[in-house]
C-alpha cells in the first residue's frame, strides 16, 4: 500500500510543517540572497582596491613632481649664481700676480654686487643693525661691552650681517651690544638689563646643619 499525500480539503488547516526543514521555496530565496551579497560584496571589494591603488599613485606622482620642481628650482637658482662665481675665479687669478691692490678691490666689489643683485631678485635682502636698539626677534648678541660712545642696549657693532627673505628674517644678525658703564654711586643702580642679556643666576649652594656641640659636663 502506497502512501499517498493528500491534499487538505477546502476550509481545513493544512498540516504543520515539521521542525527543522523550512520550505523548499523560502531555502531557494535564501541562496539567491547569498549569492547577490557576495557579488556586491565583490565590487565593493574590487572599488577599494582601485581607490587605493589610485591614491598610491597620486602620492608617488606628487613626490616626484615635488622632486622635480625643487630639482628645477635649485637648478635656476645656482645659474644665476654661476656668472658671479666665475667672476670670483678670475679675480683670483689675477690676485696671484696683480700689483694694483685698487684693482684688485675694484675687482671684488664688483663680484659682491653680483651676488646681491642674485640674491635681491630672488626676495632676499641684508641687513646690518648697527646703532639702533637690541631686538631679540632680529639679532644675536655675541657680546656685552660697556661702552660710552653708544646707547645703553644699543647695536655698537655687526659681527655677522642678518638676512630676510620676502621680509621675514632668515637669519639674525649677530651683533655686539653696548651696555652702560657702571654706576660710581653706590646709590644708583643703572638700567636694568633686558631679559636676552641677563646672565643665568647660579643656583645657591645648601646651607650645611651646624654640629651638635658637645657637653663637656656630661
């Protein structure tokens, strides 16, 4: 006797379907829902590896366009330089034999000029304090003297001259710095120093704790 499925007559509830084994139907919905995740999974991953791959590009097209125009700048920079080092080479050639000394310092003004013709067109500009006030923002002091033929805090001489770029200091000028001379009066003080030329204070040795003393009644 075979067994045979019957099919639920009108108005009756179907049998319940057993634990465990969901419809055949819903189970084929499930596969194909796996299958367009891991396809859009797919393309999500193979967008990223491109952006990637395109943004290591990017940087290492940078660097070297970066490279380069550095390279270039450096290049034109350094022929602008060469004439007045040329200049320099002959002059001292000639240094070797000349007998005019006049000619010979003719000769090296006219290569310095050179230089800071170069150096003036491409936004750099000297500068030489001497005289005028210390400015720790713009100069260096190498030394303190006392000095009566210059200002208190005043430039008295420019060991090395500073230089701005486009107006912004590139390198201080280092400078000696007048100081008044000392005060004969034990009343009067002076000016006071500014904070860029005070010598560090020493640090004050401990006090060593007095011994004991012995009692010699004891």
């Amino acid at each position: 006797m075979t067994d045979e499925k019957k099919e639920p007559l009108k108005g009756e509830t179907p049998p319940p379907q057993p634990p465990g084994e969901p419809p055949a139907a819903e189970e084929a919905v499930d596969v194909e829902a796996l299958k367009a995740k891991a396809a859009e999974r797919d393309e999500f991953l193979d967008l990223a590896q491109r952006a990637r791959a395109e943004l290591i590009n990017y940087r290492k097209r940078i660097e070297r366009e970066r490279a380069e125009w550095t390279d270039r700048a450096v290049a034109e920079f350094a022929l602008k330089l060469l004439p007045a080092l040329d200049d320099f080479d002959r002059a001292l050639r000639e240094a070797e034999a000349a007998a005019d000394a006049k000619a010979l310092l003719a000769g090296f003004r006219q290569i310095d000029r050179k230089f800071h013709d170069v150096l003036k067109a491409a936004g750099l500009e000297p500068f030489s304090p001497h005289g005028k006030p210390f400015d720790a923002a713009e100069h260096e002091a190498v030394l303190v003297e006392e000095s009566d033929k210059h200002p208190h805090h005043a430039v008295s001489d420019v060991v090395r001259k500073g230089w701005r770029l486009r107006g912004r200091v590139l390198r201080p000028a280092q400078v000696k710095v007048a100081r008044k001379p000392e005060p004969q009066a034990a009343g009067d003080a002076g000016p006071e120093e500014p904070e860029e030329l005070k010598e560090p204070e020493k640090p004050k040795e401990p006090k060593q704790p007095k011994e004991p003393e012995n009692d010699a009644n004891v």
